[in-house]
C-alpha cells in the first residue's frame, strides 16, 4: 500500500501536469505570410453524429462540429481521390478557434501552393462541458477516442472522395490534441498511417511544487455547469481529466471522481489518472508503433512541454523506431500556423499515399 506522503506526492505530480503553457491555447498566433499565387481551398461546415458520445452522462452533444477543407482540384478533378490529414485541436478550444490558431484555410492554401500536395484537411470539434474531452473514452464525456478514430473517419471516407485506406490518412494534433494523436495514434494504427505530433500535453506527471489545497477545495464545491464555468482555467482543466480518467456513473451531479476528496488524496483515482499517461502505457503499443510509414514530433524551445516531449522521442529511438524531432525557436502556440503551412502538410504531403492499394 502507498504511504500518506507517496499518494500526496503524486496528488502534486498529476495535478502539475498541466503546465503553464496549457493555458496559451486561447492565445493569437503569427500567420505566415501570403503566398502569391494560392488557389483558394473550400470549407465545409458539418456536422456528423458521434455514436461514440450519444448517452454520454455530461449531456456533450453527439451532434459535432466538423470543418473540411476541400483542396483546389477538388471540385474540378472529379474522379481524384485524395488523402486526409485529421487534425486535433488542444485545451479550451474547439475546432472554430483551432483554425484561426492554426489560420486555415490561408495556411493550407499557401502549404499546397508550396511543398504540399494537394489533400482533405479535417478539423473535429472534440470541446467537452469542462472544456475538453482528452481525446479518451469515458462514460461521463463520452468516447471520443472512439469519435476521432472511427466516427469521424467513417463518415468523411462515406461522404467524400478519399482513399479510405490507413496509410492514406494522417493524424496530427496540438497541446491536448497532441496528447490525442500521441494515444490515439499508439492504439489505432489500423486507421492511420503517419502521425505529427506538435506540443503535446499530458504525457506523464510531472512535479512543479506541492498540491494546490485551494484549487483541491473549490474542485470538491462545484455541484452544476454554472459552477464549473466560474473556475480558473486550471481548476476546471482538472475537471476535464477527471471527467475523462475518472468517470463515477454512481457520483452525481458531476459523475466523476476528484483526486482528492475532504482534502485526502484519492490513490484509487490517482492510479487512474496515472494508468493514462501515454508515457506509461507506450510499451505496450510497441508493436502498433512500428506500423507507421512516418512519425514526426516538434515542440518550441520556450515551450514547458519540451521536456516531456522529447522523453516521447527518445522512448522512440530506444525502440528503434524512426522518428524526427524537432526542437524549433517558439513557445507553445506562437509558431503555430507557421509550423502547420510549412511543415505538417509538407510532412503528411511527404509520407501519405495517394493512389488507391496502398494497405
């Protein structure tokens, strides 16, 4: 059994592994500039029902927003099939404000008239009620490892002109979504091909200080929407790991369980939380990991997460699994729409398959 001070200790190391640029998610980043010449792409705004989130006990809605980019050549080269890169966006967002973080379509206009060639870019909106869904699968958010891996998918191969094979889709994702591609990637790579993973959170705890006894009270007062709406981004980001690690059918209103309870840490949920660090499980999905034609991880040189990120490369390499790493000069979201023109559609445009046989 753990000692008092061993489950206090990992209260502050799972409660830390937020860091502070997790809040930058909001933040405005730099556009790169224009790119003459650019053929416009086309946005479509959908919305495909998630069987994976339908019952879910925080009433998300099952009905999700869903942005497509549909390249140039779309409309005219009508029999074309195309690849699809299906990117996630982090913390506190949704899929509408990723893309003016990322600055689509100006960013996916100017990456095709560059290195890119041309692809269907998808943007899901994975925005729980405390904000976020971790990209896991839980009773109380609903599944939305499951949204991203199978009910996104199925419904853009039914409705548009893809290459519905594994190595002609890719997954990326930022912060959060980072963490998304990072777990979603290492279980299902029956459904992707390659993988970029930029910035990501949550790979495993980390220690930063003690734990935050008042944050801790005012997590156990909350008792409706309206009271998680009023928390500090911190505060309410543990409610979303809770709700997405800890789910408690039987522990209304919120249904969840919190690491600490009446100012006692809770082992049993800690172990939970601990059980979804992607740093801890990988091993298991050594296998699964070698299947991917290319995998790519960047992070900035300012950034909190750079640490951490560059643990999740050299898991990799010890492995002997060919991967690149990059460590560029940013923070966590400066660099953003930079790094998605110039290098994730150019890395996708790289390592994906265009034609159809390419299993």
């Amino acid at each position: 059994m753990m000692t008092n001070k061993a489950v206090c200790l990992l209260v502050s190391l799972l409660i830390s592994s937020f860091p502070a640029q997790f809040a930058l998610a909001q933040m405005k980043t730099e556009a790169p500039p224009v790119v003459a010449g650019a053929k416009p792409v086309t946005l479509e705004s959908i919305k495909i029902h998630a069987g994976s989130v339908e019952g879910n006990l925080e009433g998300n809605a099952a009905e999700r927003d869903v942005l497509v980019f549909l390249p140039p050549s779309y409309a005219k080269e009508r029999a074309r099939r195309y690849p699809v890169v299906y990117a996630l966006h982090g913390y506190s967002i949704g899929a509408e404000q990723w893309s003016h973080e990322i600055h689509v379509p100006q960013t996916i206009e100017g990456a095709f008239a560059g290195a890119a060639r041309e692809m269907i870019v998808v943007l899901p909106d994975s925005k729980t009620l405390h904000n976020g869904s971790m990209y896991s699968g839980s009773i109380t958010t609903g599944d939305f490892e499951s949204f991203i891996s199978h009910d996104v998918v199925e419904y853009v191969d039914a409705h548009y002109r893809t290459i519905p094979e594994r190595r002609s889709r890719g997954l990326a994702g930022h912060s959060m979504g980072g963490y998304g591609a990072t777990r979603i990637g290492m279980k299902h790579a029956d459904v992707f091909g390659s993988l970029y993973i930029m910035s990501p959170c949550c790979l495993s705890p980390r220690s930063v200080g003690p734990g935050n006894a008042e944050m801790s009270k005012a997590l156990e007062e909350v008792k409706s929407p309206a009271d998680s709406a009023k928390l500090p981004f911190f505060a309410r980001a543990q409610l979303a790991a809770a709700a997405a690690w800890s789910p408690n059918p039987k522990n209304p209103p919120l249904f969840l369980d919190l690491p600490t309870q009446a100012g006692e840490a809770q082992a049993d949920v800690l172990a939970r939380w601990a059980a979804n660090a992607p740093l801890a499980f990988i091993h298991q999905y050594i296998g699964n990991i070698r299947r991917y034609d290319a995998i790519a991880i960047d992070v900035g040189d300012q950034d909190g997460l750079r640490t951490d990120t560059a643990k999740l490369h050299d898991v990799l390499e010890a492995y002997g699994i060919k991967n690149t790493f990059e460590v560029y000069p940013g923070d966590h979201t400066n660099k953003l729409a930079d790094r998605f023109q110039n290098h994730v559609l150019p890395f996708f445009g790289a390592n994906l398959c265009f034609k159809a046989g390419c299993r």
